[in-house]
C-alpha cells in the first residue's frame, strides 16, 4: 500500500519505467533516436518514456524533448497505435543551435487491461474490488483510512495522504481511459474529487454514489465553480439506481459492479468499431502485374 505523493519517478531509466508501467498497467509511449545528423544532445538508440503525467529518462532535454513529449501525450490521448518516424531538425523545429537533425520513432504502449479507481474503501468500496476479482477490470483502491485499505481485495491500494491537495492527487492518480467511482466516507472529500476528476481529460466513466438530492447540490456547486452541462453529463449519479428496496452493501455492490461491466462492454464495442472503420479506410494492396 502506497501513499499518493506529488513527487514523479523521473530518476528512472526508460527500461525501469516501462518495465513499472506495464506492471501497473500504465499507457506510455516509448520514444528512440533512430537517427541523427550533425551536431545532436543525444546519440542513435537514446530512449525515454512519456506517460500522460511523467517523463522517464530523456532523448537530450531542451526545447526537442519538449516537442517529442507533447506528440506523446497526443498519442496516447488520441490512443493512436501505430509507430510512427518523425524527423526534427533542431534549428527549425526545435530552435536549439545545435544544428544537426534527430528521427524519432514513437511507439504506443497499451494496457490492455481497464482500471477502475474507487475512491473510498468501505463498505460498498471494498465489495466492489472483491467482486472484480479475476476479471479483465483491475481495480485501484483510494482511501486516506489504511486500515480499510488493508483489509481490501483490490488489485492496487493507495493511502490519500493528507499532505496531498486533492485536486493534484487525483490528476496525479487518474489517467486517460480510466473508470472511476466515487464513495467516500465525506460528501466534501465527494465533491472534491469529482471537481478533480472532471479535469482529468478521457475518462470513461464516473459515478457518484448517493441520492438525486446529493447531485442536485453537487451540479449547483459544479455550476457556480465553472462547469457547463456538458461536463455535468460525464457524472452517473445516483449509482446503483435500480434497486428501490434493497439497500445492503452487498447489493448495492453487485448492481454497481453490473453498471461497470456494462460500460466496459460499450467501451469494447466502440474499439472494435473503430478499428474497422481504421481497416476499412486502409488503401487495398494492388494487384500484381
């Protein structure tokens, strides 16, 4: 169990970085210098890693590995798969005097797993990691109570530390694709992380436990704090709706659980979608003559 710090690893190499990243089912992009020419930073087979927050090793710093971490990131926002060669000369592209010229060849890192993030360990919280146990959903457990945490059978725990601004813990935390519940033990820490959660770009999905009553004072708040109708949509609130009588953890779980199976399958049916629009579009290979 780890406390969510500010602090990004960024002393570790690319090989130790992607090696973590996969591990916790992290999406980066893995960049290497094809190529150089002339005066460069770095030589042929340098590599870093850019994930939507972090940085891992570095292709030579300055103005060009600015440039390579902001096509990255649009990469990974845009889940662009294919690898791409992209030539910079450093003059003019990245107004380093240098004056040489660097290839970088950009390769996506995907997990192939979804992660959900469950801000609150308790009675709900805890049910929901367990019954997502041995599925293809990877649960992320987030509560500032370690000894909720421990007792959990989520698949990664985080203790919230109480040095840590929600608004930067959850930007820290929450990463493109991610689904996210939020049931904590305090309607302000509620509010706070949906606020959070709701400037974090690409999210699939968050849900807010609680009643119409809740919401409608969230979505006032939201409002006054400079949130249109558009980013309220984003919110599922109340969670676990379908139930009138049954107010039991456990069943409050199972049909939370069956809302995130739901959503996962819709998110599946748009990749396969788009993946066959992407192979429609494709050019037919010509005959041979």
């Amino acid at each position: 169990m780890r406390a969510i710090e500010l602090e990004q690893q960024s002393d570790l190499s690319w090989i130790e970085a992607l090696s973590r990243c996969s591990r916790v089912g992290l999406d980066v992009v893995l960049v290497t210098v094809l190529s150089t020419s002339g005066s460069t930073p770095r030589d042929r087979s340098a590599k870093m890693v850019v994930s939507a927050d972090a940085v891992y090793d570095s292709i030579g710093g300055g103005q060009l590995e600015y440039l390579a971490t902001s096509h990255a990131r649009e990469r990974l926002l845009a889940q662009e798969n294919e690898p791409e060669i992209k030539k910079f000369p450093l003059a003019a592209a990245a107004l380093q005097c240098c004056g040489g010229s660097m290839t970088l060849l950009f390769e996506s890192v995907f997990s192939n797993e979804y992660r959900l993030v469950l801000f609150g360990a308790g009675h709900v919280g805890s049910r929901v990691a367990s019954m997502l146990r041995d599925t293809p959903i990877r649960t992320t457990l987030v509560d500032s109570r370690s000894e909720w945490l421990e007792k959990s059978a989520a698949d990664e725990k985080f203790e919230l530390s109480k040095k840590a601004p929600i608004p930067e813990a959850v930007r820290k935390l929450l990463r493109h694709g991610d689904l996210v519940l939020v049931m904590t033990h305090d309607h302000v820490l509620d509010y706070e992380i949906v606020c959070a959660a709701l400037n974090v770009k690409g999210l699939s999905y968050i849900g807010l436990i609680g009643s119409m009553t809740k919401w409608k004072n969230f979505s006032r708040r939201l409002k006054r704090y400079g949130f249109v109708g558009d980013d309220l949509d984003r919110v599922t609130c109340p969670i676990g709706q379908k139930l009138q009588n049954l107010k039991q953890p456990s069943a409050v779980a199972a049909v939370i659980v069956a809302e995130i199976f739901s959503e996962v399958d819709r998110s599946m049916s748009r990749a396969a979608q788009k993946s066959e629009e992407m192979s429609s579009n494709l050019s037919p290979l010509s005959e041979p003559s």
